[in-house]
C-alpha cells in the first residue's frame, strides 16, 4: 500500500473518532492534495467538506483531526488554517517505494482490476492504396499505447486495423489502373505508384467529368463479384499490407486482426433485417433512417435511396460482429474527432437495438496532424509519409551516434529505438485532443521534452548502476541519510505516483499522462544525478543511492514501454 493510501486511512480513521462515518479512506484519498510548496509537507487534507457534518469553522475541525493522527509513515502532523498538512518520514517512505519497485521490476504499477476480459481496440486503419501519412500515425502510436496500458491494468486488448479497403475510391483505382497503370511500376512501389494513379484520376476528372461515372460503374462491378475487379482490388489490398507491415514492424506495433470494411459486406444485411424487426427504421427522402431526435441528434443513414448501405450500417455490424466474437469489458475506437457524431449517432443506435453493452463502448477522438497549421490532404498530393519520416529520424540519429559515440555496440539497432522513439514521443506527449503540428526541428531535438531526452535519462542511470557495480536482487537497505536531499526526495516522490499516473491515463485513454510523466521523472532524475555525489562515497551510502537509480531504471523503461518506445541501455 502507497504512502497516500496509508496517510488516508489515518486520517478516515480518525473522523470516525470524531464521528464522521462517511468519510471512508476511499473518498478521503480523493480528497488529498499536494501542498503548492513543500516546506508546508508533502500531503495536505481540507476539512471544507465536513464543516456541515460537524457544525464547526473547518479551522478548528482541522485543529482536533491533527491531533489524532500519527504513525508510520508521517513524521509530523500540523493543523495551518483549514488545512491538516501531513509530513512524510523520508527514510521509511523512501525505503517503502524503493523496495516496492525492485521487487515487483517491471510488473510494478500492474493491476488486476480487468480481470483478464477482452478490450478490443480499433486502432490505425489506413486507406489501402493509399500512402501511410503523418495522419495516421496519430490513431497507431495513441492505440498502440492505450492497448498497452489496458494490459497494464490487467484487461486483454485485442488490437483490430480496421483497414479502409472499401468504398467508390477503388471503382476509381481500378479505371486508373486499366487506363495508365503498369503491372511491373506497381509491383517495384505499389503504394507510390497507386498513389500517383489515384491522383492522376483526380487531376483528368476535373477535365473530363465522366471519369467519375466509370469509378462509380467499377466499384458497382466490383461489390457484384466481377471477376477482373476482384482480382485487382486483391492485388492493391495485398500489395498496400505488405507495404503497412514493414512500417508496423519498424514501429514494433502488432495486430490481432486485420478485418477491414470489406469484411462486413455479408453481416450488413442482418443489421437492416434487425433495425426492421425491433421497428426503428423509418424512410426519408427514399432512404432508411433511424430516427435520433429524443439526443438532439441527426437521423442516422442506414441504407440510401438507391439501396447502398454506409458506413453507419458497416459499423454497427462490426460492433455486433465483436461482441458476440470477443464479449467484451469495453470497446474502444481510436479514431479522429470529425467523427465524433458518427459514433454518437452508432452508440445510440445501438442503445436503441436494447444492447446495453453499447455503454461500455468508447470513442477515444483525438485532434489532427496539420502541416504549416493546414490538413494534409493524399488527393491534393500534399502528405508528409511516416516512411519517410522514420527513414529520416533514424538517418539523424545514426549521425549524432557517428559523432558523440562511435564505438557504442548495437549502433543500427539503437538509432532505430531512439529515432522511431522520437517520432511516437513527439505524439504521445501531447494531450490527444489537441492538433499536432508536423515540425522535423521539434520532433528530433534531443533535449527538452522528447523522446530521446527520456531514452538518454534511462540509458545515462543504466550507466551509473555499470560504474557502480549494482549488485540486483540484493536486499534494500538504506543508510540513514543517504536520500535525505530534496533532489532524492523529489525522485521518490514521483517513483511512488506511477501507479496512480497509470490509472488516470487508463481511465481517461490518455497516454499524455505517461508521457509527461516520463518527462518529469527524466527530469528531476538528472537533478538529483548533477547535485549529489553517487559513486564517490562511502559504500553503504553509494549502495542506497544506487537502489534508487535502480528503481528510477525500471520505471522509465516501463513508462516508455507503455507508449510503444524502447529503453536502450546505451546510448
């Protein structure tokens, strides 16, 4: 049990003396605060709330609950104004975290509370034939991340790339090809050149207007088996995968399928025929629609006039299809916010079928990647492709090892971690609401708040625990006074938050909340590293001090584990 958790039942213990009883530890841990300084302690309670229960000024409630708390782990208790400020005792908290974490190593922070249940997580979903932009890292490195940490939390994700391999775009593709394509151009760069196709399609359609209604005749042949149309929309499906996969692989993201829109063509008909059952479909202008007005909300599509389903349909089937496949404890789609309405509109739906398992089901939105402040655009041409981006994150990486440390072991493999490294970082630290700006100079700075910043923190405290002779596995015991400084105060404190910074980022889908937490401990880690001797002193002291860069060690890797990055011992 944590420092805070303990303070928290001295203090839920003490009200009921006093003859509060509900205030239980639970809602007193909500209650805690962290004092703005903390000459004035380390955890701070206010008595506001029981002013009403007590009918007294929560000055002198704060005065009375002071002094009836004491004992492990607080050193001294003090009532200032309505506050009841708690100090820690440093030597016992310290030796508590620090022991907590070199015992449990990576599993520290774990949780059972999924209870091993599915969580399927749709996450990344590229367009097949289309190039993999900047765009669509976005939806991989936040899904990635929030799969890692649902584990973390003891539940099962289940990661889906719900690939756009539908749709009028491949009636397009398919006229293009016919009329400018060259099988041995495809095979060499297949996205490239279905890229420059699909493009070239656009550029001649503006001219020539009955273009578009040959994509439209050719997407209709292919959604009739026509055999030529089915063999080419393989071959482009096929083809874009293989490209996607060395891109995953680069970024060691994985999936546990790739069933895309074409998946559902044969379960949508079951969603109509279910809609008509339970009365919910109604037309308008032609169309069928289920009416949303009781949430204020437009009607959701569900077949068009002219018998084509959408993807309202497409996406309740999935949701039916992944229920009844995975019986899950929630389900997540990781997917930009200008479709948030969408997703609105299909929970609703859902409700409305009298599935009550649509409240566990989530749509975690996030904001977009701009370039020069505007949305990039793959029919304009104007994309920034992560390929090419990782290509060169790497490049420079492999520069600066060239330059700072030629001899290091591994050279390839460690511009890999710290390049991609840098790429998911730059994301990641950002609260996933906001828009990113695509910025090279920003994204492979490494210093201040980035990626390779937090993988130098790990490797540089890896590297102490070599110059020390860090024995692991050896029981803790810790000199007095020998992590007394406010630097190795300010390490543990953060040490003993994980736990708590995995829960708010697993209850809010945001990875940020590692991200800049990783940032932080990075940071006062180097603190503690520039302000107090570790390896010139005594060994009792040298040996505490380097049980806390141990710990520090294995909660930055784990950190970075749960956003998808690497943490190399050398750099």
């Amino acid at each position: 049990m944590g420092y805070k958790q303990q303070a928290a039942e001295k203090i839920a213990g003490a009200l009921s003396q006093m003859g509060v009883d509900n205030f239980d530890s639970e809602t007193v841990y909500g209650m805690l605060e962290t004092p703005p300084n903390p000459e004035m302690g380390d955890i701070a309670f206010p008595c506001f709330q029981l002013a009403k229960a007590l009918r007294k000024a929560p000055p002198m409630i704060a005065a009375e609950l002071a002094g009836q708390i004491s004992g492990t782990p607080l050193r001294e208790v003090k009532a200032v104004g309505p506050y009841v400020n708690l100090f820690l005792d440093q030597q016992s908290v310290a030796a508590q975290v620090i022991g907590t974490i070199l015992e449990q190593g990576g599993t520290y922070g774990s949780s059972a509370v999924g209870e091993g249940r599915n969580v399927p997580i749709d996450l990344s979903s590229p367009n097949i034939a289309k190039p993999f932009s900047m765009g669509h890292l976005r939806s991989t490195v936040i899904g990635n991340a929030i799969a890692n940490i649902m584990e973390k939390q003891g539940y099962k994700p289940v990661r889906i790339n719900h690939l756009g391999d539908w749709g009028t775009q491949f009636g397009k593709l398919i006229v293009a090809y016919r009329l400018w394509g060259d099988e041995a151009k495809v095979k060499a760069e297949p996205i490239k050149e279905l890229l420059s196709l699909y493009i070239r399609f656009h550029e001649e359609a503006e001219n020539d207007p009955a273009l578009e209604d040959q994509g439209r005749e050719w997407f209709k042949k292919l959604e009739d088996g026509d055999e030529e149309a089915q063999h080419l929309w393989k071959w482009f499906r096929d083809e874009s995968l293989k490209e996607f996969m060395k891109i995953y692989e680069l970024m060691n993201v994985s999936f546990d399928s790739t069933n895309g829109e074409a998946f559902y063509n044969d379960k949508m008909d079951r969603v109509v025929t279910l809609l008509e059952e339970k009365g919910l479909l109604s037309e308008s202008d032609g169309a069928l629609v289920v009416n949303l007005d009781e949430y204020d909300m437009p009607p959701s599509l569900i077949k068009k006039s002219d018998g084509a389903t959408l993807y309202a349909t497409r996406d309740l089937a999935a949701a039916l299809y992944r229920h009844e496949t995975y019986d899950f404890a929630k389900a997540v789609y990781v997917v930009g916010n200008e479709q948030r309405l969408h997703f609105q509109q299909l929970f609703k739906v859902l409700e409305k079928m009298g599935y009550d398992w649509a409240r566990n089901m989530h749509h975690v939105p996030f904001g977009m990647m701009l370039k020069d402040g505007k949305k990039m655009s793959t029919r304009k041409g104007k994309v920034v492709l992560l390929e090419e981006v990782l290509a060169q994150a790497i490049a420079d990486v492999q520069k600066v090892i060239e330059e700072k440390n030629p001899s290091l072991a591994n050279k390839e493999e460690v511009a890999r971690q710290v390049g991609v490294g840098a790429v998911i970082f730059h994301d990641l630290k950002n609260f996933r609401l906001n828009d990113v700006n695509f910025s090279w100079e920003e994204m492979l700075t490494f210093e201040g708040e980035t990626g390779p910043y937090v993988q130098y923190s790990h490797a540089r405290a890896c590297s102490l625990l070599r110059k020390g002779n860090y024995q692991p596995g050896a029981a803790v015991s810790l000199a007095e006074g020998a992590l007394e400084s406010k630097e190795a105060w300010a390490v543990i404190t953060l040490l003993n938050n994980f736990p708590e910074v995995i829960q708010r980022a697993a209850d809010n889908f945001d990875p940020s909340q590692i991200g800049k937490y990783v940032i932080d401990l990075a940071q006062v880690f180097n603190k503690f590293y520039a302000n107090v001797r570790i390896l010139a002193e005594e060994e009792n002291i040298k040996a505490s001090r380097l049980a806390l860069v141990a710990a520090v060690v294995v909660v930055l890797k784990e950190g970075l584990r749960l956003l998808g990055l690497a943490a190399p011992e050398e750099m």
